[in-house]
C-alpha cells in the first residue's frame, strides 16, 4: 500500500521534502484532486508539493479526447478543487500559485479541442495493456465507461 510506503518513509526519513509531480491523463484526471486533497489532508505531502502536468502526446492518452460528459464532470471537479486549493491561506505555501495555475489550466486545456475521434485508439491501446497485465481497465475505471460505448466510437 502506498500510503504505509508513505508512513515509512516519513518516519525513516522525516526531514527529507518529498514532492510529487503528477501527469494529468485521460486515465486519471478524474481521480487527482481526491488523491492531492487526501495527502495533503494524510499531511503525507504540503499542498504545494504536488505539481500536476498536462499530458499532450501520446494524444490518444490525452484528456481532449474525453466525451463531454466526462469533460463536464472534470470541470465541475477541477471547480471545486481550486476552490479548496484557494481555502489554503498559508503563507508558508511557496509554490501555492503554481501548483492552483496547474489545475486551473485544466479546464481551459480539456474544453479547447475535441479529439473524441481518438477514442479507438485509447480503446486500443487500454486492450493491449488489459492483455499485458491480465486486468480489466473497466473494473478498476468504471467510471470511463462512456470512452468505450461503441467501441470508442463517436
């Protein structure tokens, strides 16, 4: 579990920074501002030590590829998420413009273009990684079902 990783190495190491630097894609663009809020509020990380960036190539893995109702839920999420980040009101927080610049830049980013067409090659490309790793991407995704009806056809 990562979380005990995490424990430990806090407890090993307590005064080393550790940061993380997470790539926003079409797979977890829906799950990070839970995952940052929860190691921030765990005190596993500082709010400004989780700096997200946009993934633009490989463009299937990217999140302009997303049907809008997925695209509506990431706004509203990212919304909120800002919201929360902008509550932070500690001065210690360095990087905090950056880090809420690095979400914001989300919602502008997912609502420019409409690269739905590649949805068969995410399909694709998520087949092949089922293959590989004997899993399901749909029982641990559920919730990215709509990239999928018709076969990621639009």
């Amino acid at each position: 579990d990562v979380m005990a990783l995490r424990r430990q190495l806090q407890s090993i190491c307590p005064k080393v920074q550790f940061m993380i630097c997470s790539t926003i894609t079409a797979m977890n663009v829906l799950h990070l501002p839970d995952f940052h809020r929860e190691w921030v509020t765990e005190g596993f990380v500082f709010a400004d030590d989780f700096i997200p960036h946009i993934l633009k190539r490989p463009e299937q893995l990217s999140i302009q590829i997303m049907p809008q109702v997925l695209k509506d839920q990431v706004v509203n999420l990212y919304h909120n998420h800002i919201q929360w980040l902008d509550s932070l009101q500690d001065p210690s927080l360095k990087k905090m413009s950056i880090v809420r610049n690095e979400f914001a830049s989300v919602i502008p980013y997912i609502q420019d273009k409409d690269k739905s067409s590649l949805l068969p090659e995410f399909v694709e490309f998520t087949a092949q990684l089922d293959t590989l790793r004997g899993e399901h991407f749909l029982e641990v995704f559920p919730e990215l079902a709509p990239m999928f009806e018709n076969g990621g056809k639009t």
